[in-house]
C-alpha cells in the first residue's frame, strides 16, 4: 500500500518521475492487452463497414505504432498532470483541488496529443486495411488532432477528477490508503461513464482519421462528420462501437490503474529506501 508517509519523504522531482515510469508502462501493457476490443471497435464505427474494414480478421493489425507511441504518450501526459498537482496542490485548499485535477488533466491530454494523433492516424488506418499508396504527410498524420482533443479532453476532464475523488471516498471509508486493487476499480468505473458520454466523439474522430487523403477540410471538421452519421443512422450511429469501445476501456482501466498504482508504489518504496 502506497503510504502518505513514503510519498512526504519524496522530493517533487521523484514524485513526478514515479508517475512518469508508472504512467508509460502501464498504458504499454493495456494498449497491447486491449488492442483487440480497440480494432473490433475502429472496424465498427469505419465508413466502409465492419466486414469491408476486416471484419475479425488481424485483429492486431496496427499494433507496431501503437507499442512505439503509448509510452511517450502516457510520458507526456503524466509529466503534465502530476506536475501541476505536485506544483499548486500544496498551495491550494483540498476543496479546490478538484479543479486542479481538471485543470492538469485538460492541459495533459492536448500536450499528449502531439503523439498521440499522428500514431492514432497510422493505427486506425492500418486497423480498417486502408492502403495508402504513398508515405502520409504532416497534413494527414495530424488530420483530426481537433477531434480527437475534442474528444479527449472531456473524457479526461471527466475520467481524472471522478477517479481521484473516488479514491478519495473510499480512503474516507476505510480510513486508510486505498490499495492498487481499490485504485484500480475507481479507474474501471471512471472510465466506463467516460467512455459511455464521448463515444459520439470518438465516432466522428475515427471517420475522419479514416477518411481519403484527399477529402477537403471542410469534409473532416468534426460537427460536419456528426452531422452526417447522425443523417445516415441516427443514434444509433453515433454510439457504432459502444459495446467494444466501453468494454475495452472499462478493462484497461481496471488494468492500467490498478499497474499504475502498484509500479508507482514500487517506484516509491525503492526512491525512499
């Protein structure tokens, strides 16, 4: 158990660097379990259908991009987050700190995104069998960075404070540390509701991500793709994926915040010898 002690008797600098080791392999190991659910999911919500798009076949096609970009990713954002925690929590009432954990969680995920876009291009596009006969340019690797920080941020604006002031809660409970298990549920539940109120989101992100290198810009803005999913299929078009998509974060994120809490207590233990 991760003891307030062992984490007073760290300097800022060790506290940030457990989260940043924590963050990095823990996304790495449930991006690689989850990756199936993630492709069944692309495949569903893609323009051209699930069974045109792959149906179940190769379902860790894309995987090498994914690998290579997760741990920077997770770097970034981790760096980002627990930074300012480390930064302005200290300073800040403890009934305010609920707007710091919004606040590094928006910032977070935009700095994330400079990784993980591009990746998330080259992933999704090799998910769905697209075959692009050239090398994709800056233009394309970056196409629905908008929607995917559309996207994002409001998931994490949502995930990171319910996940905090659920652990919160249950440490008032049972008046003590909540163990990596404990964590690790708050993570699944938070992320659940999350995934269940962004999927709209993430639909039009996917298409667009999925859309011909030559469609113009104002064919890939995000309220046009809403738009036009919700013509063709109404409702139940904008949630295409949900089952997979819910599924697959509730379990990654049982998995990567119940490792996360357990490497970051490790990392702790080991700095504070």
């Amino acid at each position: 158990m991760l003891s307030e002690k062992n984490t007073n008797d760290l300097c800022k600098t060790d506290i940030v660097l457990t989260s940043l080791i924590s963050g990095a392999f823990a996304a790495t190991l449930c991006d690689f379990l989850s990756f199936p659910l993630d492709t069944i999911k692309t495949r569903l919500q893609s323009q051209s259908g699930f069974m045109k798009s792959g149906g179940f076949r190769n379902l860790y096609n894309g995987l090498a991009p994914v690998m290579m970009g997760t741990g920077p990713t997770a770097v970034l954002f981790f760096m980002t987050y627990e930074g300012l925690k480390v930064v302005t929590e200290p300073n800040v009432p403890e009934q305010y700190h609920s707007l710091i954990h919004i606040t590094g969680a928006s910032i977070g995920e935009v700095a994330a995104c400079i990784i993980r876009v591009p990746v998330e291009v080259v992933k999704q596009r090799r998910q769905a069998f697209i075959a692009d006969n050239e090398k994709l340019g800056l233009k394309t690797l970056y196409r629905g960075f908008g929607s995917t920080v559309m996207r994002d941020m409001p998931f994490c604006f949502i995930q990171m404070p319910l996940w905090e002031f659920f652990k919160l809660k249950w440490k008032t409970a049972v008046g003590r540390e909540v163990t990596p298990v404990e964590g690790a549920i708050c993570g699944a539940v938070s992320v659940a509701i999350s995934a269940t109120l962004t999927n709209p989101l993430d639909v039009a992100k996917t298409r667009i991500m999925l859309s011909s290198t030559t469609v113009g810009k104002d064919e890939t803005r995000i309220s046009v793709m809403l738009n036009r999913v919700y013509r063709e299929y109404g409702i139940k078009g904008l949630f295409a994926g949900f089952l997979p998509r819910v599924g697959g974060f509730t379990l990654s994120g049982f998995m990567f915040f119940g490792v996360y809490e357990k490497v970051r207590e490790l990392c702790v233990s080991i700095l504070s010898t």
